[in-house]
C-alpha cells in the first residue's frame, strides 16, 4: 500500500516516512513514558487522510496533534497540491522540534505553519475558515476544542479524528459531538486504529 501512495510523493518522502515509522515504533515500544511516545499514525489511516485531502481539493488545514511530524508530513505533501496550508498544533517543546527537522527533510516546512502549545486555548486564537480538520492529540479536550473551532469551519469540510476504535471511552464524548454537527454526514472507518470521518457539503447556490 505504501509503494501506491509513494507514487504521489517526491521521491524522497516516502523512505522518510518508513524510516519515522519504524522509528516510531522503536521508541514506543521501549518508553513507559506515554508523553514521550510518538503514537504515529497506521499508514493506512495516513494514506486515506491523504487521498481525502487530495481528492477534496482542501486548502487550509488544522491539525491538533504533531508529535514528531509523521502525519504532518502525509497532510502538507497533499495539500502542496493545491498550494496549501496545514497548521499543526503540539504541546511539546522537543516532539515539535523533531517535526520541524523532519518537515524540513521532507522539503514541506514551507508548507506548515507549526504552533507550539495546549490546543484547547491555541484554537481560541485561530482564524478560519478550516475546510479539513484532524484531532490526533488528547482525546478528553477534543469536544471543547471542536465546540471553539464549529463557527470557524468552511461551508465545505471534512472533521476528521484518530483512535476512535483503541481508545473508545476516551473518545465517546467526542463522537456524541461530532454526530449532532448540524449538516455532517458521519461514519468510523474500521481502518488503523479506528477514524471518524465527518463531511458536510456545501450548499448550492441554487
């Protein structure tokens, strides 16, 4: 699956992301330390968020969440496509620094504007309109953020969050929330470790 979604990508990136793969999963498996753990993004649910992003033609993207830059990479190579803008939000001081090395070894950094701090009081401060959203950080804090960021979304737009199906109580109160989103079409996709996906189209002028 990765040789297909490499064929999107420069020819570089893809060894990139396997090697921030495999190192992910490296240190995952021997940190107790949750905080310091990478807890990337399955390729799969990568890939789709990408083909979502490429197919939707989305230009301005939120991302609550960088950790070392994986999935920010997968996001800013679509949206480079369209010559978008995906603006990602962690609250560690050395995981941003990672993706800020990484994005830059990808060539995308020109893509990404990377916003240091808790997402709750980050998105408070952030102008829309956003036309595709990911929550990819703490589970219990998504509602309230996505509660902030409701009036900033497009008239068209995909909300999309992770770890729908690893992590079902933490992220239930979310999933109530996105369900009542007036106008969104909503369902998990049972790939990875669970993805809500959320769309509403925007309404013709007709």
């Amino acid at each position: 699956m990765r040789t297909s979604a490499g064929a999107a990508m420069k020819r570089d990136i893809p060894g990139l992301l396997a090697d921030l793969e495999r190192l992910g999963a490296e240190n995952d498996a021997r940190e107790t330390d949750r905080a310091k753990k990478m807890l990337n993004l399955e390729p799969e649910t990568a890939q789709l968020l990408s083909m979502l992003l490429r197919s939707s033609g989305a230009k301005r993207v939120l991302e609550i969440g960088t950790s070392n830059g994986y999935s920010t990479i997968w996001l800013a190579n679509a949206v480079a496509e369209t010559r978008g803008q995906v603006i990602s939000v962690e609250r560690s001081v050395e995981k941003q620094a990672m993706a800020r090395e990484n994005l830059e070894r990808a060539g995308l950094l020109a893509r990404v504007s990377l916003v240091l701090g808790d997402a709750t009081e980050v998105v408070k401060e952030l102008a829309g309109p956003f036309d595709f959203v990911f929550f990819d950080a703490d589970r219990w804090s998504a509602p309230e953020q996505l509660k902030i960021l409701t009036p900033k979304l497009a008239a068209q737009v995909f909300v999309t969050a992770d770890n729908v199906l690893s992590h079902p109580q933490e992220i239930e109160a979310y999933l109530k929330a996105v369900s009542k989103l007036e106008g969104f079409d909503h369902l998990v996709v049972p790939v990875g470790k669970g993805l809500s996906v959320a769309f509403r189209r925007a309404k013709s002028a007709a």
